[in-house]
C-alpha cells in the first residue's frame, strides 16, 4: 500500500533559499524539520572529505575569482565526460576553506545568490556534527544521506572514497547505527566496499533515466549493464540481498508527459523488499513535468502540488526537496490512503 509520509531530505540542505551545501542551508532544513539531509562528498588533495556537488567547483564557489588559484583551472575528464574549471582534489583542505559558498544557479534564484560568498565550503565532519547537535537540541532522530560522488575516479587517483568515508564515519560516532545513516551513490562498487566494511547504515543505488554507471563502463565497458536495465523487474531481482533500496530520477515515477500509466518501478521494488527514493521536487517551472507547468517563466511556481502529490501517492520512501517547508507541508500531510 502505498506511503502516505515518506521521509523528507533536505538535498544540499535547503537550497531553494540559501546556496546549497553552506551552513545556512542546512540550519534552515534541520529547522524546518527535515527527517533527513543530503550531503554529497567529493576529495581534497590531502584526503578531507569535502561537502561539494561535484569535484568541479567553479560553479558554486568564487575560487574562480581568486588570483591565487587562477593557475589551478585545467582541463580533466571526469567519469568520461570533459570539463574545465577547478577540481577539489587540486587543493588542500586549508586552501579549500577559504573558498566562499556561491548559488548554482543565480538566475533563477536571485534571493539565495544574495548570501553568495557569506559562509565558508564545508566538509563532512561539519555536516555529521551540525546534524547530531541538531538531533540533541530538538529531541528527535535525524538522518543523514550521504552520496559518495564519482568513486571510481577518486580510486584512480588513490583517493579511495570507502576507506575515508569509513575512517570518517567511524572518528564522528556514525558507524554504529546511533543516528540514521543512508549512504547512495551511483556506482554499486563503493556501496560493496563499505558494506563489507560493516558500517551500519542503509544502501542505496542511485540510478539514472539513462546512461550506465561508470564503475562497470571502467570494469565492462559497452557490457556494463544500463541504468534503465537495472530498473526492470529483472535488474531489481539482481539487486535483492547487494543493496537495500533504490533512488530514481521522478521522471522514472511519474512517467510520460501527457498523463500516461505511470511506471510501475515503485510497486516492483517494494515486492522485493527494496526501498524506492526520488529526486528531485522542485517546485520552479524549469524542474517541473511540462504538464504541470504555469505562466510565469522558468523561476515561478508551477502545479508542484499536483506532481508532487502524484510522487506521494506512488508509495516512495523518501523524497529529496530543495524547498523542506513546502515539500513537509505537502508530504507530511496526514490523508487517507487511496
């Protein structure tokens, strides 16, 4: 039957407000009352696990317009695809924390580019720790999702994400299962690695509406099975026992533009005993299904309630939002089940 509450994560924290991954950002979604938080980890030169999207970081930092810096931008190939910019594994942690927090997207959220350049990058133990402090002060359980961000890469590097993010979840106290832990990534390798690390938390494959995850590319190449396989009944089948859930793209969900059948991803995964997640809900127009969006232009408001509502009623375990006030009012609503 379907969920009437899934979990809500703040993804980034709250970036629908302030720049995601900064300190405010997640203040504001811990006191909005987010069931969870999203950070993602990239790596520093010197092994720190920094809280950032992407190793990439032109974007959402003003390394860019730091003299200092100018001569790091370069060009690299990153799980096969090229980019050019600045790369967190081309800097110590120190010369990383005097970078400033900018909005990734600033045309379409204005407000939140207002606190661009305010508060510093942050690393995991920062996050780990303002989510414990938070769980104490408001006397409730709160999770943490971690995403391990581009393993494979980082392990060619010899940076390898498992033995880090297993030193580190051990030294912050959570290893043991004491607050709830999620930890996703798009390559099942490193989810192996940990597991057999025996760090206690839930599993959680990232997938794709297309492509294929690079670990098995760089192990199989064009035999390396495709994200959309995986998602049939037979692909999940061959997750059962590897992982403990999935987390899918809503397009995956909420399926084809004119009002279709959905798909029925979410009922196939939870006859195997698989959790389902789903990102991203955001409410702008430009993130929407193009059936539920308005006037207004990319940054206004569309019939989020409306997709949304639909994503509910699919029965997922948990939702990512970039907005936690509206995505708790909407998806903590007590109704009944259909």
């Amino acid at each position: 039957m379907p969920r009437t509450r899934p979990l809500v994560i703040g993804h980034r924290g709250a970036p629908g407000y302030r720049p995601e991954h900064s300190r405010s950002s997640y203040d504001l979604a811990l006191r909005y009352g987010v069931d969870a938080v999203e950070p993602d980890v990239v790596v520093s030169r010197d092994g720190v696990l920094v809280v950032r999207h992407e190793n990439e970081i032109s974007g959402t930092t003003d390394v860019a317009e730091r003299r200092e810096f100018a001569d790091r931008r370069t060009t690299k190939t990153v799980d096969g695809t090229e980019l050019t910019g600045w790369f967190t594994e081309d800097f110590t942690w120190d010369e990383l924390s005097t970078l400033g927090c900018r909005e990734r997207l600033p045309r379409l959220r204005p407000g939140s580019a207002t606190f661009d350049d305010q508060q510093p990058v942050l690393r995991l133990r920062d996050v780990l720790d303002l989510v414990r402090a938070a769980s104490l002060e408001q006397g409730r359980e709160i999770g943490v999702v971690l995403e391990l961000k581009h393993a494979t890469y980082f392990e060619r590097l010899g940076l390898g994400l498992a033995g880090l993010v297993e030193a580190e979840l051990r030294e912050a106290g959570w290893a043991d299962g004491a607050l709830p832990l999620v930890i996703e990534a798009f390559e099942s390798t490193v989810l192996a690695q940990l597991r057999a690390h025996s760090i206690r938390a839930t599993y959680v494959y990232l997938l794709e509406a297309a492509g294929r995850p690079f670990d098995l590319v760089a192990a199989h190449g064009d035999q390396a099975p495709t994200y959309r396989r995986t998602a049939t009944p037979a692909g999940l089948d061959e997750l059962v026992g590897t992982v403990d859930g999935i987390s899918v793209s809503k397009s995956m969900i909420l399926g084809g533009t004119r009002g279709d059948e959905p798909p029925s991803l979410v009922a196939d995964a939870h006859t195997r005993g698989l959790r389902v997640f789903t990102w991203t809900c955001r409410p702008e127009n430009t993130f929407l299904s193009r059936r539920f969006r308005s006037r207004g232009g990319p940054a206004a408001f569309g019939d989020y309630e409306a997709e949304w509502e639909l994503i509910r009623r699919s029965g997922v375990d948990g939702v990512f939002v970039d907005h936690p006030d509206i995505g708790i009012d909407l998806f903590h609503r007590v109704t009944a089940t259909p």
